[in-house]
C-alpha cells in the first residue's frame, strides 16, 4: 500500500529523491472471510511446493534469488543518488533550495502525471519486457549525466530532465514490479517475498549515503549518478538470468474497453471495497503526515535540539535500521498474530512512538528521536509488507495493475502536500509545534485502520480471481 517510513530511507513512499525505476494500493461478489485463497491461476504461477523448504526460505529458488539480488543493489544505487543528485546541482552547477526543490519535484510529477493510465497500459503488456525496458531507459538517463558533464554541456534542464525521466520509468517499473512477484513466487509465499524485498531494500538504504559520500569525495558527485547506472545494469542482468518463468499473459489491448473506462474502473474497485479504500486512505494520511515532519526535520534536529550536522545523518540512520528489523519480523508477526490482527497490533505499538519526536532535546533525550524512530520505521514497513501482500493476493489479477497504479498514484500524491503544508507550518508557528501536528497525524492515520472492518479478523480476506 505504500506507507513512508519515517526519518530513515524512503521505503515505498517517501519524501526525498526517489528515481528508481523498480522497488523502499465494483465489488466482485465481495471479500472472502476465508483467510487464503489463491489470487492467480496456477497455470500461471509458480506455486510455493516448487520452493525447496530450507532456512533460507525463499533465497534458495534462484529466480527469487536473482530478483532480490538485483532489487537490492539498485536500492543501493537509489540511495546514493538521493546524495549524488543534490551535490552535483549544488557543487557543479552552484544551484540553490529551489532548483533543488525541483528535482525532488520532477521525481514525483510522473506518478501524478501518468499514474492511472500506467496501470492500464501495463496490464496490457508482458510485466518482464516492461521492467527490462524501464532499466535501460533509466540507465541512459544516469549515464547521460556524466557523460554530457565530460563534454562541458551539463545544464540544470539536464538535471530536470534527468528526474523526470527516470521518474516516469519508476512508475512503469513498480507497477509492473507488484504485478510480477505474485507470478513468480506464488500466494502463500508473498509475505516472505515482500518481506525480504524490503529488508534488502533497507539495507541498501543504510549503505547508501555513506557510499555516496566517499564516491564523491574521491571522484566526484556526477560518477555517484554513473554508480547509480550501473545498479541498473546489473538489475537488468538479473532478470534477463531468470529461468522457468511463467508469466500471466497480459490482458488483450483488443479488449473492448477504453483507457478512461479502464481507469474508471480500477478507481471504483477501490472506492468500493471497504479494505482497500481503508488501506489506501490510510497510506495518503500516514504519507501526507511522514512527509509533513521529515520537510523540517533537519532543521528541527540542528536549530531546535542543538545538534551537529554530522549528529543528523547517524540519527537518520537509526530510523533506517527499523526498516530491516521491520522486515526480518514481518513474517512472523503475520504468522503469530494472524495478518490482520499483526498489521493492527504493529500499528497500535508504532504510531504513538513518534510523539516521541517532537520531545527530543538535545543530550540524553535523543534516545527518545532514535527510539521512535526505529519503532515507527519498523511498524510501517510491517504494514508495508502485510498490505502490499494483501493487495496482491486480494486483487483479480486482470485489475492487479490498475490497483496498484491508482493506490499509488493516491498515496504519492499527499507527499508533496505534506511536505509544503509542513513548511509552510514550521516557518508560520514553528518547527517543534509543527513536529506535533504531524506526528499527532500519524496517531489518527493508525485510528483509521483499527476502526476499519480489519479489526474483526484475525487474517485479512482474500478473493477468488475472476474466472
């Protein structure tokens, strides 16, 4: 569903450069009470008995394998470039707040731009060739940007261009991405397949800031960009390694339905089912009020609090190991308390932990910043795991897409506002009363979901796929 993941690296939505092209939401005879239920054909899946039951679950099925290697070095190569790309706007064309400003927009513009008809357009397409071609195209765009450097050519609009770009890719890739795993590693096995995702993700995440620093204290910010390239490749390679496949065939562009009436159509599926209208609202609110406090939240560590510059970085990083503990207990949460009642209870317990925040003074107190932070990093990339995996599993295949493409297109879209509203804010009333608004706003989004129709199961539903 996308949830933002607090004060540590972007984890499906968060505010930040986030140019990736890859991976850190009609009532069709309504929701089965039963708590699994196959979403896909198994003429088109993979099915869990094909994995060999070993302690490392599903790392041992080398297409998984390969698909975890490749995601999570491109995550690497994302996070260096949320450094790489503001140093080279800053350090080798001297911009300022508000160029930069712009980048992180020209990221995000594509998912509001053409959000919804992707998801139709890659329901009509073979997910695999979506993702291979997306890599390339990303590739080109970060390797243009040393190159054109090199031949003294280098401009903003390059840079701008660059973002938009890749952003576009990133929206393709995702949305084909979400659709592709549930091919490919069946539906008992999505949360471990997700779960595994994002702690490699949150991985890369903690390693990648450091590795952009050095990169571009030894040879510069643009080859951090050419670093960035690179991960595409080597995700590129991974996937064109995978063997056995066997992909669900797209849905026929000869289908008597038109682009708006396709979009219409995933839009209502959403606003129609009491699950997935909650986890999508959910993911906008949680996203709007994450966005809203991480705008102002290195001004709010260094001018409010009192600490060095440097103090930042590692206070950030610690919101970025909650991530890998959310991923390592996301399994067995789901398995100890059941899938509705675990994402409930992470919920219950994380949320209320990011007042925390806006408590923080400097000295002994920033225990309170990192324990917070860790708590509400890892309570979201639960949520993260289980929801992401329901829509999987609960969504038709033919409407997977779409589904995916529109809750996306929803929850990204509060980003920016939170992060304007939370400007706005800090510099009206202040940056501490800001940090309470916001974090008080997480409380109520975790309201949304434990008043939702969730807190009467203990797994959550699944559906029968459409025959």
């Amino acid at each position: 569903m996308g949830i933002a993941a607090g004060p540590g690296r972007r984890t499906a939505a968060q505010a930040g450069f986030r140019i990736r092209a890859r991976s850190t939401g009609q009532a069709v005879n309504g929701p089965s009470r039963t708590p699994s239920s196959s979403a896909t054909s198994d003429a088109h899946t993979v099915g869990p008995e094909n994995y060999p039951r070993s302690r490392w679950g599903l790392l041992a099925e080398r297409n998984f394998r390969l698909l975890w290697v490749g995601e999570t070095v491109s995550k690497l190569g994302s996070s260096i470039t949320t450094v790489a790309l503001p140093l080279v706007a800053v350090v080798k064309l001297d911009a300022g707040s508000f160029v930069v400003g712009l980048l992180t927009a020209a990221v995000w513009v594509p998912w509001v731009a053409v959000g919804l008809p992707v998801g139709v357009w890659v329901g009509r397409l073979p997910r695999r060739a979506v993702m291979l071609s997306c890599n390339l195209v990303s590739l080109s765009a970060f390797a243009s940007v040393p190159l054109v450097d090199w031949l003294g050519a280098l401009t903003t609009t390059h840079l701008l261009l660059t973002g938009l770009v890749a952003g576009t890719a990133s929206v393709f890739f995702t949305t084909a991405f979400q659709v592709y795993l549930p091919e490919l590693v069946g539906q008992d096995d999505l949360v471990e397949g997700n779960a595994k995702l994002q702690g490699g993700a949150a991985a890369a995440q903690v390693a990648g800031p450091g590795v952009a620093g050095l990169i571009a204290q030894w040879f510069g910010a643009v080859l951090g960009l050419l670093a960035d390239a690179v991960t595409f490749l080597v995700s590129t390679i991974t996937l064109l390694m995978m063997r056995g496949r066997r992909e669900a065939p797209p849905r026929s562009a000869s289908a008597p339905a038109s682009l708006r009436g396709d979009v219409v159509e995933g839009l209502k599926f959403i606003a129609r089912d009491p699950y997935l209208r909650t986890l999508t609202s959910f993911g906008a609110t949680a996203n709007f009020a994450l966005a809203g406090y991480q705008s102002i939240l290195v001004p709010f560590l260094i001018r409010e609090v009192g600490v060095q510059p440097g103090t930042v970085g590692a206070l950030a990083a610690a919101g970025a190991l909650g991530g890998i503990l959310g991923a390592v207990v996301a399994t067995p949460v789901a398995r100890r308390f059941g899938s509705a009642r675990g994402a409930l209870v992470s919920q219950i317990i994380a949320a209320p932990c990011g007042l925390l925040l806006p408590m923080t003074t400097n000295g002994a107190s920033l225990a309170l910043f990192v324990f917070g932070s860790v708590v509400l990093v890892t309570g979201a990339t639960v949520c993260n795991v289980i929801f992401g995996s329901f829509r999987q599993k609960y969504t038709p295949p033919e409407l997977l897409s779409r589904v995916v493409a529109t809750s996306m297109f929803v929850n990204h879209g509060t980003i920016p506002l939170g992060a304007l509203l939370g400007g706005l804010l800090g510099s009206a009333i202040g940056l501490r009363p800001t940090m309470w608004i916001m974090t008080g706003l997480l409380v109520l989004a975790g309201a949304m979901v434990l008043a939702s129709p969730l807190r009467r199961h203990r797994e959550l539903p699944a559906r029968e796929a459409a025959a």
